[in-house]
C-alpha cells in the first residue's frame, strides 16, 4: 500500500510537468523507512499490551492464585506421563527455591554492603523463614524483603515507559540494522548473545564481591546483587516493569548512541548486548520464581535453554557465592567455572595482586577453601593482608 501510494504520487507530480522519477532505490528507502517506522510503533503497542497481561503484573495478585503447573492444565489429549513428568520436574525445582530460601537466613552475613541495613534484612529474612516454616502447610510464600533503601514493588507509569522504549528502542536499531546490510547485522547479533551472557557474569561476578552501597556510581547495584542473597525470593514478587527499568533507563540512550555513529555490525552487536541485559534480569526473576507461578511458554524457555534454570541458578545461591555468575542463559557457566579455566578465581587473584583487595567469597570458613584454590593457580598476591 506504501508503495503504491508513491508510485500515485510521483505520476501525479510527472503529469504536473515535474520530474517524477524517484528511482528504484529511493523508492525502497522510503518503503523501508514507513515499515520502519510502523514496526516501531505495533512494537510499543506489543510492549505494553505485554506488559498489561504479564502473569505477575500485579506482582502482590499472584499472592493466593491458583497454581499453574507447567503444562498449563489446557493441553488437551496430552499423556498422562508427560504431565507427571512436568509435575515432578515442577515440584523439584520449587524445593530447590526453598532450599536456596532456607540458607539465605542461615549462611550469615558476609557482604560488605552498609552492615546495619544488612542485619536488619537478614533479621528480617529469619523471621519470614520461621514464620513460613509454621505454616508450611498452607504452600505460604514467603514475604517479600527490600534490602535497598528506597526500593519499591510498586509499578509506575514511567517504569513501563523506560522499559517499553528500551525495548522499542532495540526493535528499531535491528530492523535499521537488517535492512542496510543483512549479515552484518546477523553476525552482530550471534556476537552480542555471546557477549550479553558474558557481561552478565562480570557485572554479577564483580557486584557480589565488590564494593558497598557508598561506592561511587555502582554502590546501589552492589547493595541489590549483595542483599538478594539475603532474601532471595523478593524478586519473584516483582514485575516485569519493576525487575528491570533501571536497566532499561541506561541500555536505551547507548543503544540509540550506538545506532547513530557504528555501522550495522557494531549498532546491533551493542542492541543486542544490552537488550540481554534486560532479559538477563527478567530470566533471573523467573529462576526465582516457584513453578506453579511460571507460564508454560516461559517453563519452555527455561527447558529448550533460551533462559536461566532454576536448577542453573540455585548453584550459586550456595554460599559462599562463588560460581555461576551468568544469568542470561548459563551456556557460559560450565566453562568458565570449569577445570583448568577457572576464571572467577584467575579474575579474583589478579585484582588481590593489584589492590590487596580480598572478594566477598573468599570470606568467612566456607570462603577459605576458595581463597586456597584461588592462590593455588599460579598467581601469588604482591604483598599478604592481615
């Protein structure tokens, strides 16, 4: 209908006596330019359409629903062995959150970030552990806990727009992208899903260990990813919106910044990069998140390995914390965790040789083993710290 609209046009300027041939090639950038620009727009409309029948939104409504199983209970003619088999899976991994829950008011607190606030929290997280444990029968969750001052469950206007735009913001660049030189931006698309699960482990990796809520620049996120090992299970209460619009509010100008001053290669590799960012987060919700809470299309994410497992992400949530770091996916968390690799020690003694710094899981008796193994690799520190 584009098209034909300008063919119409330009006949209508040729009879004018003015020149009317555009050519082939403008008339494909102008076709490309309208699509463009309505795919943006069915974007922002999907984002919040999206956001409006998000299974968590609100997150407090899903207090007391009635539980999903991962088959959904709507799969008529599906065997009976297959739903057993999804209920057992189902059952397994909510004993794993449990578990995860359980430790979190018992492992201690090892983390640096402001030691009042993360008494209080754990304190906090104690007594919704025992106050569960009484009620176990009930299949009560437990209540949520905010271990970052200022830090909310409520969903505003503007958490949705910073979310919807990064999102929209991402689907414009690619399209671009696609459009001006097609394997270009395929190639920087498979790079940046490999660089987004990367990141995520050195942010993940980097704010566990390091840092506090009065460092500059990166003290909230600090005081965020060292209190989640405090209360877990507060993120499972959290939107879609709430879980990752601060994220959004940073990923969105680089992106566009990005989009106006690289070529189509590097345009969608940091797209792509920090839109993982935002998914990355949301996956980490869901890893979370009980599975009777979960949607069967995001149970089938977490099993075709699109997403962070339950079963992935509970072995870091063993203290003292010293693996599985990458949370977009996992594909990465074998190998960087594995023999003779090992690089979240290799990264941890070559920072210990340059600042004398020692991380968070080095600490306490259980941080000890690590901190042998880690200075067993090759890599003695410059000077010892008492």
């Amino acid at each position: 209908a584009i098209r034909a609209g300008l063919m119409m046009g330009l006949q209508r300027r040729s009879s004018r006596g003015q020149p009317g041939t555009l050519g082939l090639r403008g008339q494909g950038l102008w076709v490309r330019c309208c699509l463009v620009l309505l795919w943006a727009r069915g974007s922002a409309e999907l984002t919040f359409a999206a956001w409006k029948a998000w299974p968590m939104v609100p997150a407090r409504a899903t207090i007391g629903r009635r539980p999903r199983w991962p088959d959904g209970g709507r799969l008529p003619g599906s065997a009976t062995t297959s739903k057993a088999s999804g209920l057992k899976e189902a059952l397994e991994e909510d004993q794993l959150i449990e578990e995860v829950n359980s430790m979190a008011s018992t492992s201690g607190v090892h983390h640096s970030a402001t030691a009042a606030a993360a008494a209080a929290a754990a304190a906090a997280a104690g007594a919704a552990v025992a106050t569960t444990s009484r009620r176990r029968t009930n299949r009560s969750r437990l209540e949520p806990v905010l271990t970052l001052p200022g830090d909310t469950l409520e969903v505003t206007p503007a958490m949705v727009a910073a979310t919807g735009a990064a999102i929209a913001t991402t689907c414009v660049v690619l399209g671009l992208d696609l459009a001006a030189a097609p394997l270009r931006a395929i190639a920087g698309i498979l790079t940046g899903v490999l660089m987004a699960e990367l990141f995520t482990g050195c942010f993940h990796w980097a704010t566990d260990n390091y840092g506090s809520l009065e460092t500059p620049v990166f003290g909230p996120s600090c005081a965020a990813f060292q209190g989640h090992h405090l209360a877990p299970w507060t993120i499972s209460f959290r939107s879609l919106a709430n879980n990752v619009h601060k994220i959004a509010r940073v990923a969105a100008p680089l992106i566009m910044l990005a989009a106006l001053s690289l070529p189509p290669f590097g345009s969608a590799f940091v797209a792509v990069m920090l839109c993982g960012q935002i998914l990355a987060q949301e996956f980490h919700r869901w890893s979370h998140t009980p599975a009777s809470q979960l949607a069967p299309w995001q149970r089938w994410m977490q099993k075709r390995g699109l997403a962070i497992s339950t079963a992935d992400h509970c072995r870091h949530h063993r203290p003292p914390f010293q693996t599985h770091y990458c949370i977009l996916n996992g594909m990465l968390n074998p190998v960087l965790d594995s023999s003779p690799i090992f690089f979240w020690r290799r990264l941890e003694v070559f920072f210990f040789r340059l600042t004398s710094v020692e991380p968070n899981c080095w600490k306490g008796e259980r941080g000890a083993k690590v901190r042998e193994h880690a200075l067993s690799l090759g890599w003695s520190p410059r000077k010892s710290v008492a």
